[in-house]
C-alpha cells in the first residue's frame, strides 16, 4: 500500500482529477449501455444542453467516458428507469439510484424556502398536473395555444406550471421527443425499489463530499457546494465529522488546500493513458468550474458563444484539448450535418504545448472517431495557432481534409 502524503504535487494532483474523471476513458467492459450507465453513476451527473454546434453536451460528455457510446443510450436508460432528469447545478441526467437525494431541493421549492425562476400560479399548476392525470404523459405544445405572445422570455403559463411542478417533484420527465420534454407523474415513473425517505442533513452532507470527491478525486468546499443553494454549513459540517472519522484526508497543492477521500491515493499507482487525446465539451464534468480548471490546470477559459463576435478571442464554440494528462489546446469547431463537414474555424495551441509531433499523432488518430461521432466524413481547416501548424496538420489528413 503507498504511503498517505500530506501534500501532492500539482502533477499528482491532475493524475487524481483526471483518473477520478474517467478521462482519458478507460476500456469498456460489458455492454455498451451499462458503461454508459457507470458513467453517470459515477459522475454523479451529466450536464444537458440545448446548443447543437456539435453533439449536444451530454452526449459528448459521455462520449469521452465510454468509446462506444451511442445517443440511444440516455433513453434507453430513461425508459429502463435508471436515470431521471433533474437539476444539479444546471438541468442534468441524474442515476436513478440517488433519486432521494433530490427530494431536499424539491422540498425546498414545494415549500418556498428557495425560489423558482418562474412565478407560481396556483390554479393553473392544478390545471395541469389534472390533465396529466387523465391523459397520460404530455409536452409543453399539449397545452400551448397558437398565436399568443408571453412576454419577454415567451414562455408560455402552462410550461411555467409544468417547470415548476417538475422542480417541486410533482412531475417528472418521462422522455424526450425531438428534444422536447414529456412530462408525468412522478408516481408513474419512479420505480417501485426505490428509496424515496428523504434524507437527513448528515446524510445529504456526506452523500455531496463523497459524491464529489470520488467524481474529482480532491476538492474544497465551495467547490463541493457550487451552485447549491444553503447547502455550505451543512458540507461543513459533514467535512469536519468525516475529517474525524479518517474517512477524508486534508492535502496541499501548491499553495491551496483540498479535501481527499483517503482511499484515493491509490489511484496514484495507476497509470494515465497520456498517450490518448480527448476532445472535451465546453460543459464537461471535468471543465465546469472555471476557476477549478485554472488552479489545478492552468488553463483558463471561457465558452464565448455568450460573448459578441467582436471580443471573441477563441472563437465561438471552443473545445478543450485533453493530451499528456494537461489541456493543450482549443478547438473552434462546427459540424455541418447536412454536408457532413467538420469546420475547424481555429486550432489553437497553448504555448507551453512542446511535442507538436506526438500530439499531432494523437489528434489524428481521435478525429477519425469523433467526426463519426458527429456524423462527418471530413474536415475543412480554416486557421491555426501557431500559423505553420496549419500545413502539418493537413499533411496528416489527406483523407479528411475537405478543401
């Protein structure tokens, strides 16, 4: 067994985070879908989101967790009953195994003690929740009458009733058509096994450090507690008893300080695939906390699709390049479905990235699967940084480049 340290260097440290991550992914074993499955549980959520430059987030996050994943899967588990959507910091893929772990947001908003975005209309949340009684699953255009403008965010009352009935855990999402929720009971899609005690705030507080923990290997408290409304003293207090019990460990890196699982040094005797290139979402697991990134990584970023065009310094949709256990590099990227084209608008490479070579190598063999991914047969290269990256680049790819 290797030696607790009380310090990592920031080397170790991003060995953790990554092998912890599941980044590069490893071999999978069994099928497909369960792999899919431990992705989640592990993570503990998948972010989704709307934008579709490329594969929509979720997928992508997935993606790089399990190399034969497949956008069947999500639904296939929905319908299975072993993933739910729901909030974590943002509108996520959650395993249904940690289903009672959001009752205490539900029950702070059922209740009022945390606010909805959308403003409560008592009457027509009735109206709602009575027709999905009667008629079964239903989606926000169920209700939705042609013609009608609802004000700045256009949002119609009936789909502010179904969100916060969906927040407050009155209904749940049974699938999704083109993308568009299907909404139900929440008693007719929750599996008969499962637990639905709420938790008491000991367990919640442990449940958030160990889910965390194990997800990103080492963490601070607001790290822990991002986004999470009044949840801070609570996984305070769960740290201190769990420091107490040697359950965590307290490390250095650098100049901060993060909590560890202790039974997580061990991964620092596994090796990392440096080798393996991943192109990440700008909403992967890994990449969400910016400041995070910064610290362990030394990589600042910023998703500039909410920038405008004019101060945009990497472009619109910029993808972050995993390689040699750091990120190296930015890839602007749009995939033109209908031409099956993948535009790399700009390659960008971090300065400190020294063995272009073997990177190269890397990047071409990923591309030949993530073009599949996003259902592209070739790519058109518009720039890189540096600029005589540009020629080497299409010297590798003969057989992709689309002039």
């Amino acid at each position: 067994m290797s030696t607790i340290k009380e310090s990592l260097s920031l080397r170790e440290a991003q060995k953790l985070v990554l092998l912890s991550q599941r980044l590069p992914s490893p071999k999978v074993i069994g099928s497909a879908a369960n792999a899919t499955l431990s992705a989640i549980e592990h993570l503990g959520y998948v972010q989704i989101d709307t934008i579709s430059v490329i594969e929509r987030a979720h997928h992508h996050t997935l993606y790089n967790r399990n190399s034969r994943y497949k956008s069947a899967h999500i639904q296939e588990l929905i319908s299975d009953k072993k993933v739910f959507e729901y909030w974590a910091h943002a509108a996520s893929y959650l395993p249904m195994v940690d289903y009672r772990f959001s009752l205490p947001r539900k029950q702070a908003i059922a209740s009022g003690k945390q606010k909805h975005w959308f403003k409560r209309d008592e009457k027509q949340m009735k109206y709602v929740l009575e027709r999905i009684k009667g008629e079964g699953p239903l989606m926000a255009k169920d209700f939705d009458k042609k013609g009608i403008k609802f004000g700045e965010w256009k949002t119609a009352p009936t789909k502010q009733s179904l969100e916060n009935l969906f927040m407050q855990g009155k209904l749940m999402i049974s699938k999704r058509v083109n993308f568009h929720k299907v909404y139900d009971l929440t008693e007719r899609v929750l599996p008969d096994t499962i637990n639905t005690n709420t938790p008491t705030d000991n367990e919640y507080g442990r449940f958030l450090v160990k889910k965390y923990l194990r997800a990103n290997g080492l963490g601070k408290l607001t790290e822990m507690t991002y986004l999470l409304k009044n949840r801070k003293p609570m996984v305070a207090i769960a740290l201190e008893h769990m420091l107490a019990d040697g359950e965590i460990k307290q490390i250095r890196v650098v100049d901060s300080y993060y909590y560890i699982l202790s039974e997580s040094f061990e991964l620092l005797n596994k090796p990392l695939a440096r080798k393996k290139l991943s192109i990440l979402s700008p909403f992967d697991n890994l990449l969400i906390q910016r400041k995070r990134t910064s610290e362990i990584f030394n990589f600042d970023y910023l998703l500039e699709c909410y920038v405008p065009q004019q101060k945009r310094k990497f472009g619109y949709f910029t993808l972050p390049i995993l390689w040699d256990g750091k990120l190296v590099a930015r890839m602007d990227s749009k995939a033109d479905r209908k031409e099956k084209v993948l535009h790399i608008h700009q390659l960008i490479l971090e300065p400190n990235l020294k063995k272009i070579d073997a990177f190269a190598d890397s990047l071409n063999k990923e591309l030949q699967s993530f073009l599949q991914f996003n259902d592209c047969n070739g790519i058109r290269l518009h720039k890189t940084i540096p600029y005589n990256f540009k020629h080497e680049f299409e010297m590798r790819y003969p057989n992709l480049i689309v002039q």
